[in-house]
C-alpha cells in the first residue's frame, strides 16, 4: 500500500517537471502588476442590459465564442429571462443537460401512493439504465413500502459571552422565553412553524439549534429569515447580552454531512423497503440473495473502515440527477445523499432490502421549482405544487433503493465495469 510520502514524492516530481523551484514560486506570488480582466457587471435585477454587457466582456476577455453565446443564451433562455429573477445573479443564459426519465416506479407509501415516472438529469452514461433496472425489479414485485419519519430544517446561530456562568444564564432565559421567539420567528413565514430550540453549551459559547417545519418547501432561506428574527428577539429580550453573534455557526449540518443529522433528521427522513424472491433477483439481476447479502456485508464493514457518515452505494447518483431535474438545492445532495443500506436474506430465498435516509432537502415549491424546466420535470412526477412534498421524499427513497439495488447487483454478476464499457465508451 503506498504511503502519504510515496503520494507527496509523485505530486512533488509533477509540480517540478521541467521547472525550477524559483519559477514556480514566482509563479505563485501574489500579481499586483498585470492589470486584471474587466469586472462582470453585477445586478440586483435580471435585464437585457446587463446580459448583453456581460456577454461582452466574455466574448473579449474569456474562451467563450459567438457560438458559445448561442448555445446560452439563445432565444428561449432570452424570452423567459424574468422567469429566473428570483433564482440567479449576473444571468447569462440557461444550460441544457440530458434528461432521462425511469418509470414507471410503483410506491406503497404514508404520503406516497401509485407509480411514478422519474426524470433524472445527468451527464454520466449508465446512470439512468441502472437506476430504471432497480425500479422495474421494485414494479414487478409490486413496489417499494415508503414512510416519512421525521421533519425539521434547521439554523443554529451562535453566541459568544463574558463567562460561562452568562452563556447558562442565556440558556436558561431562552428555555423560558420559547413561546415568545416563536411567535417571532413564525411572523416571518406563512408556512414555517418553530417547533424546538435546543441549546448546546461549548465553555461560553452557545450553539442554539432552531428546528422548523417548513410545509412543502425545501425551506432554506424560510429558517434563514426566522433565525435572524429570533435573533433579533434575543438582542431585544434577553437581560443576558452576547459579546458577539451569528446567525448560523456550522452546527445545523447544512450543504455538508454530520453526525448530528444523520442520527436525527434534517428536511426529512424517509426510509424505503422491498422484499425480492430470488428467482427475481437472479432474472432481472442476474445474481443470487445470498450473493448480494454477502456484498452488502463486506461494503457496511469497508464504510464502517473509511469512516463515512452511514453505509449505502451511491445515494448521490440519483438524488444529484433528480434534484437537477426539479428545481431542487443541487448542493444539498451533500447532506441528503447519507444513510443506510440494509440487506438481509429472509426465508425461502427472499432477500430484504432497505434504505433509509434522514437528510432529505427538497420541495415541491418555491427555490427553483418554478423554472420552466423544472416545473416540467415535477409535472412528469406528478409532484408539482403544495401538499406534495411528502410524496416527493418518500420517492426520493424508493428512487434510492432502486439504485442500489442496480448497483450492488452489477458488482455481485462482475458487470460493473461492463454496464459502463457498453454504456459509455461503447458508443460511437
């Protein structure tokens, strides 16, 4: 196994091929002399102006071409610019990705119930094959059973005091006053309810986790825009003052996976399971229960060795291609892409599979649901607009167990490398 050192001579012998060690610190000094490229022009407001200017300067000062301009900013992405206002500064265009769709993907859920056409958008050859061929296995054998088990979008501003005896004091007071942050919280929002206020003492500072519900958006900026309400009540209210604040202090797990959310829920948690009969498995799979049993054990000890938050294939695959193809917060496919995979063989060669996911960020209104594109994909699903977006998690986790059922299939019948061979470099 080569070590760090062995790693550190490679890159060393790449930076100094052909270089002196002078030329490439000269080369890394800070440039106060060449005079810097002109400044995109930033805007509050999407207009034609701007873009025009904008494109300007690429064309003089960056690769982009004529044709690259085009490509962007061609005449639908120029007619429908208002529609992207709210969701993108310095506007320059849109960008077209390959959509598939997979379906249909039957669910037996609390929210969820029926089958569902899924659009995913990606890049990556074999993704959306793989993920269809977990979702027929899922249909034919007469779907996933879904639930949601949790809600709650969190914010955690910070205090810092004089004394740890003032950050208890702080904690005690807000304990007390809950009911009145609250109502100053939910003044900001129609649909966000403050459901709880956990504080977490560090010395003399204090975490204070804000956990809402958020209706049937994915609910970002909505606990942002109460948290600092909060916030501003605390500063008002409270007969113990911080020393300084922030109204978020990296202890909500947001855009990153943590600890603390995968043991208890951020957005929602949502869990999916099916019961397959082997002689399924080995006709749609072309492999055995017990041999995906066996894989699925040795994968949970290789992630319990590395280290990562939960055990599972590739989350992140599906969801990073769903949340592309319906307005989603494609960022928060770092914390929504954690969880679990379970496989047990059950009696009669069954084999018993699960997922569950905690970290589910996603909407079916508001942020970028309302794109043009977007809404098209949501429409496909069926999703599209208020009171879905509990329907939407729990497909989220069937559309998860279908991929991992796919992949763990293709490495357990060796035609991992194979699906991406035919799939990718076998086209012409």
């Amino acid at each position: 196994m080569p070590s760090a050192f062995d790693a550190a001579k490679r890159m060393i012998a790449a930076m100094m091929a052909g270089r002196s060690t002078e030329e490439i610190a000269q080369q890394s000094r800070p440039d106060t002399t060449t005079p810097l490229k002109p400044w995109i022009r930033p805007a509050k407001r999407l207009e034609p102006t701007f873009t025009a200017a904008n494109w300007k300067t690429l064309l003089a000062n960056s690769g982009a071409t004529e044709a690259d301009k085009a490509e962007l900013y061609d005449a639908k992405a120029q007619e429908q610019l208002e529609r992207y206002e709210h969701n993108v500064e310095n506007y320059i265009g849109t960008l077209r990705l390959p959509v598939g769709v997979i379906g249909p993907l039957r669910v037996n859920g609390i929210f969820a119930k029926g089958d569902f056409y899924v659009p995913l958008a990606t890049s990556e050859a074999a993704l959306v094959a793989s993920y269809g061929r977990g979702a027929r296995l899922i249909s034919s054998v007469g779907g996933a059973t879904t639930g949601t088990l949790a809600e709650g979008v969190h914010r955690s501003p910070g205090f810092a005091f004089a004394s740890t005896t003032d950050a208890g004091l702080f904690v005690a007071w807000v304990c007390m006053n809950f009911e009145m942050l609250k109502e100053a919280a939910e003044k900001t929002t129609r649909h966000g309810k403050l459901v709880e206020l956990s504080p977490h003492v560090e010395g003399d500072h204090v975490y204070l986790v804000c956990s809402y519900t958020t209706g049937d958006a994915a609910g970002q900026n909505m606990v942002t825009i109460a948290t600092e309400r909060v916030c501003a009540a605390i500063l008002e209210h409270s007969p113990v003052k911080p020393l300084y604040w922030f109204v978020e202090a990296n202890f909500s797990g947001d855009k990153k996976a943590s600890a603390m959310s995968f043991v208890g829920v951020r957005g929602r948690k949502v869990t999916a399971s099916v019961e397959l009969p082997g002689e399924e498995i080995a006709k749609q799979l072309h492999t055995t229960p017990k041999r995906m049993e066996d894989y699925w054990r040795m994968s949970a000890l290789g992630g319990v060795m590395s280290g990562s938050i939960g055990v599972q294939g590739h989350y992140a695959n599906g969801l990073a291609a769903l949340y592309l193809a319906t307005g989603q917060d494609a960022a928060c496919v770092a914390e929504s892409a954690v969880g679990v995979t379970r496989m047990e063989l059950r009696e009669g060669n069954r084999l018993f599979v699960s997922v569950t996911l905690p970290n589910i960020i996603a909407g079916t209104v508001g942020g970028g649901t309302g794109l043009p594109t977007q809404s098209a994909g949501l429409n496909i699903m069926g999703l599209k607009g208020a009171g879905k977006a509990r329907v939407f998690g729990e497909v989220c986790a069937a559309l998860c167990l279908a991929g991992e059922l796919s992949i763990i299939a293709a490495l357990c019948a060796h035609e991992f490398a194979s699906a991406h061979k035919n799939l990718a470099r076998g086209k012409a």
